[in-house]
C-alpha cells in the first residue's frame, strides 16, 4: 500500500484518524434512486476513518422516510454500535440493505442516532456539492469518493488486512 500524497484542496485518508472522527459538514449531499431525490441536506454528518472515503449521514428528516423500508439485516460496529438497515423502494425498483443507521450509537457517535448513510453503488446517483461519487471499492463499506479525497482506500480485494 502506498500512500497517495494529497494535492492542495484534497485531503489523504491516511490522515483520518483512527479511532474515526465525527464532524458537521455544510457541503450539499444529494442521493437519487429511480429518478427521485430521497435525500438532501446540507445539515450532514461525516466519518473520518484511517483508509476509508468520508461516510456522509443526513438528519432524518432530510431524507423522504416513506421510500424507506425496515430490514431484518443488522451489524456491529466496534466504534458506533449496533447498525440497523433499510431496503429503498421507489416504484418497482428496490435496492436491498441500501441504507444504514444507528438507532443507539455510543456516546461518542450519539450526533449520527438515526442520521442515515447510503451505499452510492446501490443508488442511481449520490452527490457532495454536486459532484457525482464514485462508491468505496467492495460491499461492505459505505465511503463515498470524490476528487477532494485520495487513497488508497480500503475495501477492494486484498486490501482487508491494511
């Protein structure tokens, strides 16, 4: 793994810290699935984690709640908590465990409680300041990459062990 040195204006995640940091962010997010807005905010929420893109979370009630549809689908997270999910169902087009939450963070992620991320891969677009993001490599992980944020980042085949 080598380090991609940032230029000016962009920012390393190899400089995000680990454990991950939690900050506001004024930036515009947009997320469209099927031809809809569900989500726009610019009242988010960033994670900072060491070799992962920002996670963006928006407050619940910038996102359109009815496309939302709860999953059986949970999972743990050493730094926020426990991780629930949702199905977005727009039309005739779903995209499974598509988006996730923290209805109990831990107290230092208690900022992000039912804020809501989405995984990029899974929407017909996502934006941050109207720049569309291409997704964090791999399915697990729900970073969002822009061209202010070099890597490499973890998440592609072979790169679990970094």
């Amino acid at each position: 793994m080598q380090r991609i040195p940032p230029a000016p204006g962009q920012e390393s995640v190899w400089d995000y810290p680990r454990p991950p940091r939690l900050e506001p962010t004024a930036k515009h997010l947009r997320v469209i699935f099927n031809g809809l807005v569900i989500a726009d905010t610019q009242r988010g929420k960033r994670v900072l984690e060491t070799s992962h893109p920002p996670v963006y979370y928006f407050p619940p009630e910038d996102v359109q709640s009815q496309y939302l549809v709860p999953s059986a689908r949970q999972t743990f997270c050493e730094w926020k908590g426990q991780g629930a999910y949702y199905h977005i169902k727009v039309g005739d087009r779903q995209a499974e465990n598509a988006a996730w939450y923290y209805p109990k963070p831990t107290p230092a992620f208690a900022a992000i409680r039912n804020y809501i991320a989405f995984y990029a891969g899974l929407m017909d677009e996502c934006t941050v300041d109207g720049v569309v993001v291409i997704p964090q490599p791999g399915g697990f992980y729900g970073g969002w990459i822009t061209p202010d944020i070099v890597g490499p980042f973890k998440g592609a085949p072979g790169t679990w062990g970094w």
